[in-house]
C-alpha cells in the first residue's frame, strides 16, 4: 500500500514526519510519502498566536486537506490540536515522549556576563503566555546573582531555525523553545547539520517542571486520519501501532487539566503530568484572570497512618525553629572545604558540595531546586536537575541529543555526595562528612511520640532506626527520588510527596 502523509513545511515538521514515515514503513512493509501543506499559523509570524482571532492555526489547511481525501494521515505536534476536532477526523495515534520540557538556550558568552554581574535585565524571547507568566515571576532565582537582575520578555516568532538565529544575532538575552522538538531535530543527520551551526558556542537550561511546566501534551505526537475511512480500519490498525500507553496516560491528564482552565492558545498556565513508578505526578503553575495558579500534588494509592497528630521531618533542626514538627537533631553534616573537582558533569546531591568549585567548566546539575537556588545565589550557571524524580530521571535528560550537540557526547557524571553513599548512574564524590551529635535532653522521647516520619534519605532512616528501633513499626514519608527507591527496595512502606509543601498541607488534612 501507499500512503499520503500530510504536513507542515517546517524543518521541524518535515523531520518528525520523516521520523513517523521511517518507523511505519518498517513496522508495515507499506510506502508513506509526504505533502507538504501551508497552514496560516507559518505564515503569519509577526504576530503571537493569542492575538490573531480563531483558531486551530496549525492545522485547518491540514484538517482540509484530509477530509477532501487529498491526504490520508497528518502527523501533528500534539500540543497544537484542539479539544474540538471536526466531525469525520480521527485521532489514530499518540506517540511516546520523551522529553516534555522547556529548553532555555543562551551564548556562553552572555552566561559568563551573568556570572560577572554585568546584566541588569535579561530579556527572554518568547510570545507563549504561559512562558511570558511563568519566566518572569521565577526564572531570576535560577540565574548566576538572579537576585540581581530583572527578567523580561519579549515577543519571539517563527520555526526553531529562525528563532535560534535572532538569538544568534543578539536581539535577545535568551529564548526559551520546546525541548522535544529541537531532540527530533538533533536526532535525524541531516537536521542536525542545520543545527550544529546554530548552537555553536550556546549552553542551555532544561527548565524543570516543578517550576516551568511546559503546554499540555508538548513532546507527543498526534497522528490523525479519516474515521470513516473505506478500507476496515487498516491504516488505523497500523498507525496504533506507534501509540505508547504511558504517554497517552501523561497526555490525557494534562489536556484534562488544560480545559479545565478554559484551553486556547492564549491561555497562560503550564501544565505538566509525569509518571514515575505507580505514580502521576501533577504540576500546573500560571495565571488564568489573573489568578496565580500553583498547583503540585501526586496521584496514586496511598498506605494511610493510623493518626497523624505529631511528624518528625529530616531536615536540620537549626533551619527550622518555629514550627509544630520535630527536626532532625540527631545527625550533622559538615561540606569539605575543598576537593579536587574533575572536568565533567556534576551533580551537587545536596547544598553541601556547593562551595567546592566556582565556574565549572562542564554541565552543572542539582538533585532538587534548593541547591540550584543556592548555587545560582553563588553565581553558577546550573543546566538542569533531578526536580527531586531520582537519578534515573536526570540519567534520561543526559541522554539528549540536542544537549550532545552543546556539551559534547555524554560522559561520566561525578556526584558530590556522602562518600558512603552509591549511584548507579555516576561516580560518588566525597562533599561533606557525617556525624551523630549529643541530642538534647528530652529529644529521643519526643521522636518516639512521633506518628510519621519525612526522611530525607536512606542512611537517615537507617541512623534513626538504629538508635530507636521502634521507629520502623511508625508511618514513613519521603520525596519521590533515591530516598523512595531505597526504603522501596528494603520493603518499607512508605507514602512519596512530591514536595515538604505537599507533606504539610497532608499532615494539616484530619
């Protein structure tokens, strides 16, 4: 058989339709050819969408195209279709994602003006609302001296080739695009060649959902055909085939949640959903009427306490004096004054190591956004984080193409850590010592009043327990990254909160 995919004519169009082409003719033995079709949303680019009356600008003259039979498939970047298709079109497919992120991208030469205080307003380039709302209330406290400089935006149209020269030629500080589309351009040869260029003496930032979550359902693709198509659901049968169930999960949320904030282009809310482990993690952060939109929590089945009056949280004890938890006494942390840092990526597992280099010369990544703030406080560019996921999570982030082409092929990544501490995804680095403090009179009786216990890590857990042991018959709780995956493997039962917010606003729920 032979087949017609219609699409658009962007570079990044014609290579992710290109990508579909190669995986269905492998998959199916059949041939798929592409036409390229002008839609008014490539055409029009001195304007941002939200301010050009109607809608679905990306694809109306697809949409035609199919129903007139000129075309049997479109393939579309998800993001871009509507909640409201027209009758007679069908959604065959939805393909796995594997980035969903937003990617700021910046000449180094303009990071090294940060790091040297020479900014005093960073002009973003972007025409998305939500980017618009979400970069200027947030991104100064993730820049070297944030604290220091006021972040504005500015209009920014046109495909990925053209947006990343207008930064080239300095009309903009930064841009911020979608990470999963510059990925399928990194991954094809040919494309990439038009994009090595581009990024040519650029570093970047993989903005973290926590904070800068990007449109509902960007990084999945949405292939569309006739739905009363005159030959027995075949060529619906073979586009299935290309439908990852994990991404469908993540998608269908997220477009959920976008509706229910009202949808369109001109709506200024990200919106993020991601699966780990038998979880879904749930992000929303904007404005709708001008309403601040913050929304974090985790969906899933939950163990419950039997009574949750009193909780001990890992955290230290001298950082938090004034509230109703018990804090950790028990246990002290002290950074290394210096180490000898080697020349690769690192991840700082905790605001310990942050003192140990200055201006380092590879990738910089966190394991949560405390320390990135604190090494940005410090003046370090820092290109990414765990967002408190786990190591695995960042592991999939370094395996980025488009990263490769800036940073080079990925190599071993050093954590600054515990030197008792393990990884499966890099080698551990000695950042701080331990040791076990005399507690105050009174202390132990209180942990063992406690109903839940917040860990912070395994060894934590471990230290505690050796001490009380009674503590292992109690309620647990911790974050959704190593900590989680340790207890997890030993099993513990324990109860993941996405953040220290989420965990209080549940210890307030009676």
């Amino acid at each position: 058989m032979k087949y017609i995919i219609g699409t658009r004519g962007s570079l990044l169009a014609l290579t992710q339709c290109n990508q579909v082409k190669d995986q269905l003719e492998e998959l199916t033995g059949d041939q798929f050819e592409l036409k390229v079709i002008k839609t008014q949303g490539d055409q029009v680019t001195d304007k941002p969408l939200w301010q050009l009356e109607g809608k679905d600008f990306f694809t109306k003259e697809l949409d035609a195209a199919l129903l007139n039979k000129e075309i049997d498939m479109v393939v579309h970047s998800y993001k871009d279709l509507g909640s409201d298709r027209p009758e007679g079109i069908k959604l065959a497919a939805i393909t796995k994602r594997d980035y969903a992120h937003d990617i700021l991208f910046i000449k180094e030469e303009t990071v090294s003006q940060l790091m040297c205080k020479e900014i005093k307003e960073f002009v973003v380039g972007t025409s998305s609302p939500r980017r618009i709302t979400n970069i200027e209330s947030s991104l100064a406290e993730y820049l070297p001296y944030g604290e220091n400089v006021k972040v504005t935006t500015k209009m920014l149209r046109g495909n990925v080739n053209s947006r990343l020269q207008k930064l080239r030629d300095g009309n903009y500080h930064a841009i911020v695009l979608a990470m999963p589309g510059i990925e399928r351009l990194a991954i094809t040869e040919s494309s990439r060649k038009e994009l090595e260029p581009l990024l040519k003496d650029m570093t970047f930032m993989v903005m973290p959902h926590s904070q800068f979550p990007a449109a509902a359902s960007q990084g999945a693709l949405g292939i569309e055909c006739l739905e009363g198509r005159d030959d027995n659901g075949e060529l619906e049968a073979k586009l299935k085939q290309l439908q990852d169930k994990d991404t469908v999960s993540e998608v269908s949320r997220e477009r959920q949640a976008f509706a229910s904030y009202g949808g369109g282009c001109h709506l200024a809310v990200g919106i993020n959903v991601t699966k780990k482990s038998d979880y879904y993690v749930h992000t929303h952060k904007g404005k709708v009427d001008d309403k601040v939109i913050f929304e974090r929590h985790l969906e899933g089945s939950f163990p419950s306490p039997e009574k949750k009056e009193r909780a001990f949280i890992g955290l230290p004890h001298a950082d938090h004096r004034e509230d109703e938890y018990i804090y950790c006494e028990l246990i002290n942390k002290e950074s290394l004054q210096k180490a000898n840092i080697p020349n690769n990526d690192l991840l700082v597992s905790a605001r310990y190591g942050a003192n140990l280099f200055k201006n380092h010369g590879k990738a910089v990544y966190t394991a949560g956004l405390s320390t990135w703030r604190l090494l940005a406080r410090n003046g370090q560019w820092v290109h990414g984080s765990c967002d408190s996921l786990g190591e695995a999570y960042l592991d999939k982030i370094r395996d980025s193409k488009a990263i490769e082409v800036m940073n080079g092929p990925k190599e071993e990544l050093t954590i600054l850590t515990h030197k008792d501490s393990y990884s499966d995804y890099g080698q551990i680095m000695e950042a701080y010592e331990k040791s076990t403090n005399d507690v105050r009179e009174g202390f132990m009786d209180e942990l063992r009043q406690c109903d839940v216990f917040f860990w912070t890590s395994f060894s934590q857990y471990k230290t505690y327990t050796q001490h009380i042991p009674e503590i292992k018959n109690k309620f647990h709780a911790c974050g959704l990254g190593k900590t989680f995956e340790q207890l997890s493997k030993e099993d513990i039962t324990v109860r993941p909160f996405t953040s220290m917010e989420e965990f209080k606003n549940w210890m307030k729920q009676k």
